[in-house]
C-alpha cells in the first residue's frame, strides 16, 4: 500500500512531475539600468567602492537580493538583481515583499535570495523600500510557484498572486499563537471498512509516503475519513493540507476536524471570509501555528510546515482548475508538492476520474477501495428506465415528466422522507424552439438562444437580454414556442402539481440549501448544489440523463457518472435511485454497479488509442486565426507534436455578447504530444509568447495546458 518516492524520472507517465532544474545565471543584458546606484561588475566589488557623500551604501554581507518582480510579460518571467541598502540589510530577509524601480516604475516584489555577487556587468538599482519584513514567500512554495509556471507555460508572478494573499499591516502585527501538541487517535476509524485503509494511515504515521487514489463508499462518512488521514498525519509530526471544491465541502470537512483534532489545530481558507481573517489564518499556516489546513483551490499553495499530506476530494468537479492564469489544476500541484516533500498523497470521491487512473497505471500512485461485499450493503437499489417508452397514462406522472416507475417510487418514498430530484439544467426553460417547426427560437439582434423564466414572462434573450416579445419563427413563420430543454424551476412547478400537498424545494444557482429535514420533501437541485439530508435521502430521481451524456465533450461519460454519483451518496443504503438514461450504455451501467473504477479504465483505454487527455498532454491556443499562426511559426515545437486545427469556437454562455461582437472571429487549435514530452511543449510555447511579448504583438494568445474543455 505504500510508496516511498524515489527519483521523478523512474515513474513511468509521470516523467513530466520533476524538480525544475537550477535556473541559470543571469545575463546582464536581463537587468534593469539606471544611471543612478552602484557600477561594477561584481558586487562584492562594489560594496567596496567610496560612494559619494550623501550616496546610499550597500549592505557589507550578500549586498545582491534577486528579486521576483510583478511583472507579467513573458519575455520578462525571471528574476532581477538589486542592491540591498545598508540601512535595509536585516529587514531584506528571503521571502520577504519589497518595492523596486523597474523600467522607471516603482512595482512590487518578492525578495527570493541574497548572494554575494551578481553576474551583471552594468549598474544595479538599490531595494526602494520593504513593503514588510515578513517573509511571506517560503522557499519550498517559491520553488512550486517556479515549476507550476514552467509546467503551465505561465509566469512565476501570475503563480505568486495565486500562492499569496494581499498584505493587512494590523494583522501582521498581531503576535503568533502557540502550537498545541497532539496526540495519535485509536484505531483506524472509517478506513476500517478499506482492507488497505490501516496500512495507509500506518504509513502515514511513520512519516512515510503513502499515495493512493481512493474510491469512497457512498454515505456521509468521507470527511471523517479525511480527518482521521490528517490527524494521524499530525500526530506523526508532519502537517496535512486538503482541497475540495466549495465551501460547502470546506465546511463538512471543517466540521469533522474540530470533532477529530479539538480547536485550535487547523484553519479553514475560503473565499468569503473577510480578507483580514483570511490572511490571519494564511499567517498562522506560515508561522506553524497550525499544521491542518482544509480550503478550496487557493490552499493548494498554504504554507504548510512539514508537509505530510495532501489530499484532494472530487477531482473530476470543474471547479477545481484556477481561472485565472496559468490556469492550474490542483491535482498536477499537490501531485508535485507530494514529490517534492516526500509527502502522502489521497485523491479522493464517489467516482474516479480519468486523470486518477493515469497515475494508477503508471504505478505513481495505488488504488484504496473496499470490497465489493461492503460496497453492496451501504448502496441503494439503482435502476434505469427509459424516457419516451415508458411514459405513464398516469396524467399526474406525464405532467410531471416522470415515467412511470420512477413516479412510483417517489410516491411510495415521500412516505418515509425526503426524495431528491436531479436536474441538470437550471433555470425554468432555458431553450426554447418553434411550435410547428422545431426550429429553436434565436434572437433578431444577436442569434443568442432564447428563454423563458416563468410561465407568465416573456421570452428573452440568454446572451444579450433583449426582450423577444415579438418573435416569429423565421423558416414557417409561426408564433408559438414550445421548450426544448426543462429547468429545475419548470420541474419543481410540475412535481408541485404531481404531487399535492408535498412541500418541493429547489436548490441552485441562486440559492443552494444547506441541508434539508428528514421530513417529507421533494428537493430539486442541479448537479452540484444537491443538499445533503440528515438521515439521508429516502430516494433520488436523476432526470434528463441524455441532457449530459449528449453533450458535445471528451468528458461527458465521465462527468454524467460523476454527477450522478454524488447525488446518489446521499441516498440512504436501502433507498431507491432511478436514473433517466438508456441502461445499456456503460456510464449506467457502471452507477447500477457502483463501479466506476472500470469504466474509467475504459475510458482511459480508449483515450489512449484516440490520442486524447490524459493519454496525452495538450494544449490549447485561442485568438484570432492571425495571432494562433504567428504563434505557431515562433514556437519551437517538439518532434512529436501535432497540430490540430485551428478551428472556429462558439460564443461563450458567460460572455456571448462580446463574442457576438467581436471585430475578429476567435479560433482554437489544440497541440497534442506524448506525455513524456509535455514539459517541452510548456517551454517551446512559453518562449513563443516571449518572442511575441518582445515584439509587442497586437493579441494576447490563451494558453492553456491540459484544458477540461477542448472544443
């Protein structure tokens, strides 16, 4: 069950997670000039010149701090050498912020090193001011932030902004808490229903380096888990930190460490505490306060002392990756902070990704799973039934859209709680089409799709807001629409219909429950915003199965099992599930099964023969045709690599109105190597975008490194 590292290069599939190799020494062409501050070529050379009177003198010992500067262009992602003023040499620490003078600007840094000398050959600029001693940037977090950016084709800075939280002076100020000793619980908890659960926790406790890919059984019962992992990890002297996608999960998880670890001994980081709080618990990580740490993608990046564990629940949600660029994805991070602490590593969920079985298969990490006899008593009854040919002549059921087997079974499980209803769609009817014809209804103005949010509204325009009063079908000519796809509002009006007297909840978009009672209840949600119910869910409806497997994705198996899946882990183990989907094909029959370890095996089989993620590393460029063939022609592609397209992309549901707009039509080409050359496909396009940067190109080129969405 244990792995205790060993050299990057000898995994196979994984040759591209390595330590980034000493940079080299700097050019001096690469720093910035001034006629003002010390000439010399050396800097203990010039630390010994008279200054004139009145002159700032540089600090006798390490008088060169090598600063990152907040600087974004690509051409310009490395570190620059200053002097270090006398006065300033014993606030100048490593990792701590400064203020510099770049290009005649002052801009903010972080102080990386001191050294003795600098290879620059002209004149270094003094340090302006610290901006705060506090050495906020430790060494371990400046070396991930390097590789991350190198692995993503971005910038060190575009990491760091990510890695650490704007400055509050008051809570710096603050004095430091105490550690509190911990001591190692009993037993092996909820990893006794794993066979290899106590080895892992074993390893963990001996300050070893255990990496798994661990398939929960379905319950409510994963937080515990992941606090027994993290404080059996504590209690062996080493810290933990654990990703999951919302504060939802942050809060479950949260929960569960307070009954596991007592108060005081870990930190939750969410993006809705106030930014004083959050960086009063980010400064407790960095000064070790608390080694435990539960948060969302940003805690990838938390300080922690002695990293231990990293832990990372539901992979697969979309969520996971940063929007912001380089656009990392919190699997490739803790994977690489795993490596280069010699820490443990758990990913977790109901369901297995892909990307998990890659490192199954290459033998980086090994699989935690409970037998398929324990399986079988904690999950519900799952069946299929199929849409339009066992639509009832019950008319309660046929308002509700319900066949009749799965309306049956909600009625007989109102009897005894809650029922849950999966929609996938939000909203009330997001699309609508033509009554005759079928046509599906667009805007005049803009050709965006048009909706209705309620039955007594208008329709409107999803893109551009415009109000279609007025619409007449453009092919037949005629005025009446009919919906397309049905929202979770829509349902939540028919179930109300269908199922008088019953009070029917909705959880979305705008508004997602906490939790829900264990009194009688229909809750219709959207994938992802699914209340958990306090004794569990009697039974669960998983509508409209075809509206996410037909969607036009590599990953639409994959993520209709995965969305499914964390629905029916809600249910109590003797409910009922009825899945709206063809039986026959294999993402329904792997749920019926509770096996989706097989059909990611599949999946990632037949990946490997088409050549797509993450069989592969890819890469995605998008701009206009003009910009993607400049880049192209720049970058120094490996041997292996192959182009494919550009082709044109369709306006986005988040910013159609610019799109629609645009001057120039936006183009996407993807590049695909194989995974042992996707370091150098990073570098070979980073330096094309350096080139450009250089030359000061009109366009900005998107780069992204194994995007979720190739299409």
């Amino acid at each position: 069950m244990t792995n205790d590292g060993g050299a990057a290069e000898l995994i196979p599939g994984l040759d591209d997670i390595v330590p980034v190799p000493a940079a080299k020494p700097v050019k001096p062409s690469q720093h910035p000039r001034s006629t003002r501050g010390v000439k010399a070529g050396k800097a203990g050379k010039a630390a010994k010149r008279e200054p004139k009177k009145g002159a700032r003198r540089p600090a006798e010992d390490l008088p060169v701090a090598r600063i990152a500067v907040d600087v974004t262009l690509p051409h310009l992602d490395r570190p620059f050498d200053y002097l270090v003023p006398a006065e300033l040499a014993d606030k100048a620490v490593p990792g701590c912020r400064v203020r510099v003078r770049f290009a005649g600007q002052l801009v903010d840094g972080f102080l990386l090193e001191r050294a003795e000398e600098s290879d620059h050959e002209g004149t270094l600029l003094f340090l302006e001011r610290i901006t705060s001693p506090e050495p906020v940037l430790a060494p371990e977090i400046a070396a991930l932030a390097r590789e991350v950016a190198d692995r993503y084709a971005g910038s060190l800075y575009d990491v760091l902004r990510l890695a650490i939280p704007p400055r509050h002076a008051r809570v710096e100020a603050e004095p430091p808490g105490e550690r509190l000793e911990f001591e190692a619980p009993d037993g092996p908890g909820p990893w006794g229903d794993y066979p290899a659960g106590p080895s892992f926790l074993t390893a963990l406790g001996e300050q070893r380096a255990p990496r798994a890919v661990w398939s929960a059984l379905p319950g409510p019962g994963w937080p515990a888990a992941m606090a027994r992992a993290a404080a059996v990890t504590l209690a062996g002297g080493r810290g933990a930190l654990i990703v999951v996608a919302d504060w939802r999960d942050v809060a479950r998880v949260d929960e569960a460490l307070k009954a596991e670890l007592g108060d005081g001994r870990h930190v939750a980081l969410t993006a809705d505490l106030k930014p004083s709080e959050r960086y009063r618990r980010w400064l407790a990580i960095l000064r070790g306060t608390v080694r435990v740490v539960v948060g969302t993608r940003a805690a990838m990046f938390a300080p922690v002392h002695d990293l231990g564990l990293v832990v990372l629940w539901d992979d697969g949600d979309d969520v996971h990756p940063d929007p912001h660029a380089p656009y990392p994805h919190p699997r490739e991070v803790l994977a690489l902070r795993a490596h280069r602490a010699g820490a443990g590593a758990l990913i977790g969920g109901f369901t297995r990704t892909t990307d998990a079985t890659q490192l199954v298969e290459s033998g980086w990490a090994h699989a935690l799973a409970a037998d398929r006899v324990r399986i079988r008593e904690v999950m519900p009854r799952i069946g299929p039934v199929g849409d339009d040919a066992e639509l009832p002549k019950d008319a309660a059921a046929r308002s509700a859209r319900l066949p009749n087997v799965a309306f049956q079974a909600a009625r007989r499980a109102l009897e005894e709680g809650p029922v849950l209803v999966q929609v996938p769609r939000r909203g009330y009817l997001p699309a609508l089409a033509c009554g005759r014809c079928r046509t599906q209804a667009r805007c005049t103005a803009c050709q965006g799709p048009l909706a209705l949010r309620s039955s007594h509204a208008t329709p409107y325009c999803r893109w551009c807001g415009r109000i279609a009063g007025d619409w007449r079908c453009p092919e037949c000519g005629h005025i009446h629409i009919r919906a397309i796809v049905v929202g979770a509002k829509r349902t939540a009006e028919e179930l109300g219909r269908a199922f008088p007297g019953v009070p029917v909840k909705t959880s979305g978009r705008e508004a997602i429950l906490d939790k829900v009672g264990p009194q009688r209840a229909l809750v219709v949600a959207t994938p992802g915003a699914e209340p958990p119910a306090e004794e569990g869910y009697t039974a669960a409806l998983l509508l409209d199965g075809w509206a996410l497997l037909g969607r036009a994705d590599l990953r639409a198996g994959e993520e209709a099992l995965r969305r499914w899946m964390n629905a029916v882990a809600l249910v109590r183990p003797a409910g009922t599930v009825v899945v709206s989907a063809d039986g026959s094909l294999p993402a329904v029959q792997a749920l019926i099964r509770w096996d989706p370890v097989t059909f990611a095996e599949r999946e990632l089989a037949e990946r490997r023969e088409v050549g797509f993620p993450p069989a592969v590393r890819m890469a995605s460029l998008t701009a206009s045709p003009a910009a993607i063939r400049g880049l192209l022609a720049d970058a120094r592609l490996p041997a292996e690599a192959e182009v494919l397209g550009p082709v044109p992309i369709s306006a986005p549901a988040s910013g159609p109105v610019q799109a629609a707009h645009d001057d120039q039509e936006k183009e996407r080409a993807l590049i695909r190597v194989p995974r042992a050359a996707g370091a150098r496909l990073a570098k070979a396009l980073k330096d094309a975008q350096g080139v450009r940067s250089a030359r000061k190109a009109d366009e900005y080129v998107r780069v992204q490194i194994d995007p979720l969405e190739l299409l």
